[in-house]
DNA sequence: TAAACATTCTATAAAACTATAGAATACGCG
DNA sequence: CGCGTATTCTATAGTTTTATAGAATGTTTA
C-alpha cells in the first residue's frame, strides 16, 4: 500500500487525475477507457488501480481537482471588497485564464452529474452551489452600491456569468489562435454593459 | 426491407431518433446503450438495428435532426430585415424555445464532434458555421443600422449569443420550474444592452 | 548488500456491448 | 381468408472493457 503517502507517490497520484481529467475531456467518461487513461500517463491499464479503486473514484477526483482551486479564487474575490467592477473582472479572469492552463478538468462536469457515486456528486454540487452562491452576493452588493441596475435578478446574473465564461471557456480550449486576454476583456465588457444601471457611463 | 417508405417506417423512425436523442442526452454516446435506446422506444436491442445501420449512424441522424430546423428559422430570421431588437430577440426565443419542446437531440453536440464519421461531421459542421454566419450578418446589419455600437466585434458577439442561449437551454431542460418565457426576456435584455451603442436608450 | 516496501507489469476472469442471422409475428391487400 | 411484405424478436459471435491476483522490478534504508 501507498502508506507513506509518499512524495513520488503524490507526484504519480497527480499525473494520474491529470491523465484521467485530459482524456475524459477528450472522449467522456465512458468513451473513455482505462487502457486510454493509462497509456495517457505511461503506464499500464493494470497499474493504473493502483492510484484508483475504480474508474468512477477517478472521474470522481477529476472533478473536485477541478472545481477545488476555483471555488477557493472565487472565495478569494468575495472576501476583499473591491468595487463590483474589479471583482466582476476578476471572476471572469479566473473563470477563463484557468479554462486553458489548468487543464481539461473543468470540461468534465457534464458527466459529472451522470456517473459520479452519490456521495461524491453531493460534494460537488456543494462546491458548485457554493461557487454561485458567492456569485450572486457579489451581484447583490453590486446592486447596494448602485454600480448595477435596482432591479437586476441577481440569480439569473450569475448564472449568466457562469455560462457565458464556460462557452467561451470551450471555444478558448477548442481554438489555441483565440486570444485569451481578449476574450476575458469582451466578454467582462459584454456582462458589464449588460447588466449596468439604466443611464450608465461609458 | 424498408422499401414503401410506410407511413408506420417514417413514424418508429422518428421514435427511434427521438429514443437516440434522448438516451444520448442523459448518458452521452458511450454511455449509451443501444439496449438502452431501443427500451426507450419500447422494442429489443436488436431490432434497433432495422432503423440504423450502426450506433454512429444513430448519432448522426439524431444530430442532422436537432440542428436542421434550427438553422432554417435562423435563415428565416435573416431573410426579412427587420429591425435588429425584433430580430436577436426572435433569435433568442427561436434557441431557446426550441430547448425544452424539441427535446434533448440539441444537447448532443458535445458527442459529434467526436464519434461521429467523416462526413457527418462536416455536414454537421457546416450548419453550425452556417447558422453563426447568418446571426454575424445580423449583428453587421445591425451596426449599420447604428442599432449596435460601431466598434463590436460581430464574430464574438454572435459566439456570445449562442453560448449563453445554449447555456440557459440547459438550465431549462434541468429545471422544469424555470419559466422559458422569462428568460428569453433577461437573456435578450442582457445581450441587447451589452452590446448597444455607447450612450444608448434603456 | 540485503531486507522491506513501493510501484508497475502480465495474465485473466467476468461482464457488457455491438452487430448479424434467421425465426416469429403483425399488417395490408387482393 | 391467405399471401407477401414489414417489423420485431431471440440467440449468438466476436469484441472490448473493468477489475483483480500475483509475479516482477525499483527504491529506500538499515
């Protein structure tokens, strides 16, 4: 057994959620085979339960991998109150920036729901639910400080904000030529405007 | 075989098509079954296999289905020029309408990028290009008509749209509770000012 | 160096899945 | 009704896949 939680045990450990996270991504979870995930990070299908008890254990990791760092970020906006403009920005970029640098994790979330044992996918859909909940506040407060408009949903809001960063998150994967700097100031631009008070400045 | 074209042919056909589009929704294409696509529709495995050639040809069909109809009231939309409010907003509601009605066969599209043979794929391709263009058209008219502001980048904004209409398409298929008519309208107030000239009307 | 432990490999059992063939049943029409 | 065709069923061959067991190899440390 792994007892020592060992450094090179770690280090394998996490090349193994990478491998898993990357061809999910690419093939979904049951288009994906072990053998696949395996031979992704080198090894042998066999070897590959030596780091998971199963292929949903690994799915499993993928997603709280994935999610983990970015609920944290988010955590991280809320926390210290800057002005909504700065903090929306600031969504948008560690939404986006992180689409591409860290991996395919993210993209996986749609079989998420599918397969993942119970347990885990509670744990997930906390950290999601929490991850707009702490949205949504930051909408609220954006509302109190009359940088948006009075009657804003602020639940529809941040849904919004989610799903437009995760289809251009897609397009950013999908297109290596896209310029991700430009895209977080367009679409930054696009949600500010949209959701500004009634007779707001340029 | 199959010869007549029988009025009860067409009618299981388009059974078997919905079938496939749904099982193909909940579990995506691996984790779909073609056990699972025939119980769904009510026959035997096997006999699924008199309406598709293979699973891919599923895929392929249930995919060519979803989108077909889509870009053909898309290219309605562009046809008759009216006023660029009347016509994103006939967009909006054209997407996501369709959503929940026509069933699961659009939430495919993650699958035939993939699974899906040469050929589909580029037809498949091809009208979803097709169907971006003719709303990047709209948004150009739209900027000549000084309707938008004169600096936007239409390829992204089309993206845009799309992306968040797809995105809340998915809210509505998982929450039946959620109101589509209400979110045609935050979704199209949300675009229509995100993207209107600098100082712009409420 | 050798013992103890960690990591990977090979081989395989058991299950699931696609696709086909041929039998069985249902349907429409003279 | 009874013939011909359309549709569905059953059974199965042939793959592929997950997961496990035990052997083989690497690595650390005393």
């Amino acid at each position: 057994m792994q007892n020592p939680e060992s450094p090179k045990y770690q280090q394998q450990k996490q090349a193994a959620i990478r491998a898993a996270a990357a061809v999910f991504a690419r093939k979904g979870f049951h288009g994906a085979s072990t053998t696949d995930i395996a031979s992704e990070m080198g090894i042998k299908q066999g070897s590959l339960y030596y780091y998971f008890k199963s292929k949903e254990e690994a799915l499993a990791e993928v997603c709280l991998y994935g999610i983990r760092d970015y609920v944290q970020r988010m955590e991280e906006i809320a926390r210290d109150d800057a002005p909504f403009e700065v903090r929306l920005l600031a969504t948008v970029r560690s939404h986006l920036s992180s689409y591409r640098e860290k991996n395919e994790a993210l993209k996986v979330h749609n079989d998420e729901r599918l397969y993942l044992p119970e347990i885990k996918r509670i744990k997930l859909k906390q950290l999601g639910s929490h991850y707009r909940e702490l949205l949504e506040g930051i909408f609220e407060q954006g509302v109190r400080d009359g940088a948006l408009r009075e009657d804003l949903d602020c639940h529809f809001a941040a849904q919004s904000v989610i799903g437009i960063c995760n289809a251009w998150g897609e397009l950013i994967v999908r297109d290596p030529r896209l310029d991700v700097e430009q895209v977080i100031t367009k679409v930054n631009d696009l949600l500010l405007r949209g959701l500004a008070p009634m007779g707001a400045k340029a």
